[in-house]
DNA sequence: CCGCGCATTTGACTCGGATCAAGGCGCGCG
DNA sequence: CGCGCGCCTTGATCCGAGTCAAATGCGCGG
C-alpha cells in the first residue's frame, strides 16, 4: 500500500478550508425537543463542512433532520475509513470517551439537532426510560458495525456493493429506486473499496441487468433478488 | 473469492460435534455476584464449545472470568469474521435484539458469570449507575469496534498484524511478551486475512527483528516502536 | 522415547482489486 | 446555450494477498 499523498492532500485542503468559515447557523428558531427527551439546539451545516473533528472535546450527540452525515476514521497518509452514513432519524456522535473517537462530515447540506451530553447523562441517571433508548441506539449501531466488519473483512467487491445497495433501499424508503445522496468515493470509503472498483462493479451490475443507473446519483433495482443473494 | 467449502465443512462439523455434548456445566458453587451488581451464575465450557449461536433467542449477557473467548458472523460458504476476542473480565452478548447477532465459542476452556438479560434491564431502570455501566460497555465495544473496521478496510497484512500484537500485549499485562490464546486461523478470521499472510508476516517481522517467536502460542516484542510505528 | 496427527509454515502460482493514466460527461455558471 | 470544472468511467498494468499444494515440526499419547 502507498500513500495516497494527492488525495490526502486534496481532503487535508477541502477540510481546513471548509473549516474556517464557521457554517454552523445556529438558527434563530431555537431549541426544539429531541426524542431522548431533552432540549436540543437546531443547527445546520453545508456539504462537506466537518461537524466534529477525532480528537475534539465531545460535548454533543447530534440527531439528523434533513440530509446526511459520514462519521470516519483517518489515517495519516489519507486513508479513510467511513464507519457509517446517518440519515434522517439517525443520531450520531454517541461516544465512549469524554473525546470524539471519530470525525463527522456533513455528506450533504444538513440539519441537525445537538444535545448537550452532560444533559442527556443527567437525565439518563434518572429517566430509565431515556436511559434505555441510548443503550438501544448504540446496541443498535454495534449490530451494524458488527455486519460492518463481516462486509470489510470477507466479502467481495460486488457482495459489499449489492449489500450497500440493499441496506441504502431499506433505509431511504422508495420503491425499487436508490437515490444515492454520497459520492463514488463515499461508498468506496464506505466498503473499504477504490473509486475505481466502486465505479466498476457498479457498471458490471448494470450490464449483467441487475441494477440501472439513470443517473449516477440514481440506482434503480432492476434484480432484487440477484442483489439480495450477493448480500448474503 | 471462491467457496471454502472444506474449511466451512470442517467448521460446522466442528460446531456440531459440541453442540450435542451439553458442556455447559453449572457449577453447584452457584451463584456469584456480577460486577454489573446483579446475581449470576458461573458456567464452564471447554475449548471451541459454543456458547450461544446467531438466532439463537439472547437470555443472558456474560463476562468472562477465566479464558477467552470468541464472538463471529458466519457466511453460507464458510467465511468468518471474528468480531471481537473476550479476555478475563471483559463483557459479551450485549446486543441490541431478543435474538444474538452473532454467535460465542470458548476459545480456550474458560470460565463465565452469565446474568439473565430480563434482572439486568429492569435493575438498569431503577438503578442509573448500572444503566451508566452497561451504556459505558457498549461504547466501549462500539469504540473497537470502530477502529477494527479502519484495520479491515484500510489496512496492510503487516499493519493488521502489528496492531493485533500491540492491543493484545496493552490488553494481556506481560510486558515485552504476548501468549496468544487464539489460534493462527482465529487470528486470521480477527484480521480478515487468511492463515497463510498470517503466518507469513509473523516470519516476515521475525526475520526482520521486530519480534521474536519462541513458541507458535508466544511473541517477544523485540522492537516495539517498529510495532507501533506500523500499528498507526 | 517414539510415532502420529494436526496446526503451522513454506513454496509456487493465480487473481481480484489497486494503481496509474486517460478520456467522457453531467451540471452549474456565465 | 455553451463552456469548463470535477466527478466519474474506462483502460492497461501491477502487486499484495489468496489459493492450492506439500513439507515441517510441535505436542501429545502410547
């Protein structure tokens, strides 16, 4: 494995010069009501503005209200893990340490509700109710990442992109149609695959008639059931 | 990537050859407090006895008291991934539905306290510092687990190795010394390799200095920065 | 102490996906 | 409506790890 200095370079750069202009509106409206019960702070981002840094302090957990986030792992010389995309619904940013142990990108133009940690704990040690919504989210996200490394660690390029096909329809409800909201090099960070085999394997699964892709950011699932078999 | 068809034969013979022998031997000693402040109850298995499988329903949530044991996902043809290796006072069988994501093995004969799922939850209702607990282990798992996807998807053979040592070394306290409990195939099935790159790259860092292997089972760290160094 | 079985190592070769390198083309902007 | 910039696709080649096969040797039982 080389370094993939250009492409480091290229994310170091969009990175910092995304992070400068603060873009995190906090918007005027206020507080809103998160499910876990406690007051939250509304707030958006743009593409590809970085929400929380590995590292950084974690005084949030944040739930999506519109568009998309990525949460990742980077390494020194550009290579990047995303450990998960969260769509609208989804809450991110629950960490084991007082120190985020990932970064977060807004994938699209966001909305996104904060809440404060030390509220949220304060009202877990005393809400039992609450306190077992957070264990069933993170039990939750450890189901997936547990498929995650099932998929990283033994599958083949197709069997992880069949799989991602399928998991995207599930979760984005839309009848046979995937609108793909991250880029080529999303999904190949995603499924620890190159740009290049994502964009491979995507066009071999067209032409085999398993999937159709009228746009790039459209899939139409043509085989759903070829698609499920390759997903195992 | 190609049906491993003997392996997987192997392996579910394996499986069944234990499942039979109810090995699980409650131990009339009885019950015996877990640290998570519930009562439960001591278990034995031996080697590569399984302790609970995928679908099977989730009654219990375990910690390990002596030995080591295994948590995986299995394909159809045989391909598996270990999710997580357990040591002495470590927590498994946390998982998110009524039904286990993922099936346990002992990886050496080993020694377990087993609290009933239904005591656990209803104590975390009442009880906020046990919720904190059982929340605090989950995120640590989640927090593995994120970092084994990064190794899975984004690493090298010898970047896998070196990090494996590494956390085994931090995780068993022997200082400059590693007795792996796991076999080469476990190792291998941890690090989404196969037996052979396992073997090969404990040779290739042998030859080169950075470690030394007196016994298969057992590893001196010679250079620990190099370890570290590829480890990332 | 010897022989046997099995985990492990080693060797030769293959291959899936990575890398390197051009194009193509959709989309936004003027 | 045309132009240009990035994203994406496609092509050629390479290489790290997988596969297949065989030898080694450790640990255990007799």
């Amino acid at each position: 494995m080389h370094l993939q200095s250009s492409l480091a370079a290229t994310r170091t750069i969009l990175r910092d010069d995304f992070k400068g202009r603060s873009a995190l509106t906090d918007q005027a409206s206020g507080s809103s009501a998160d499910h876990l019960g406690v007051a939250g702070v509304r707030m958006t981002w743009r593409r590809n503005e970085e929400i929380f840094g590995e590292g950084e302090p974690a005084t949030c957990v944040y739930r999506v209200l519109k568009g998309v986030v990525r949460t990742y792992r980077i390494l020194a010389d550009g290579r990047r893990q995303i450990a998960e995309f969260f769509l609208p619904g989804e809450v991110f940013g629950l960490h084991a340490r007082a120190v985020h142990q990932a970064s977060a990108e807004a994938v699209t133009d966001c909305e996104v509700v904060a809440v404060r940690r030390g509220q949220l704990s304060e009202r877990a040690m005393t809400d039992g109710a609450t306190a077992h919504k957070l264990l069933a989210l993170t039990l939750h996200q450890l189901l997936r990442s547990e498929e995650h490394m099932l998929i990283l660690g033994r599958k083949t390029a197709s069997e992880r992109l069949a799989w991602f096909l399928m998991d995207m329809a599930e979760r984005i409800p839309a009848p046979n149609r995937v609108e793909l909201p991250m880029s080529r090099q999303d999904i190949a960070d995603y499924l620890g695959l190159t740009i290049e085999t994502v964009s491979r394997t995507m066009t071999q699964l067209q032409d085999d008639g398993v999937i159709e892709l009228p746009t790039r950011r459209q899939v139409v699932l043509r085989e759903r059931q070829t698609l499920m078999d390759l997903a195992a």
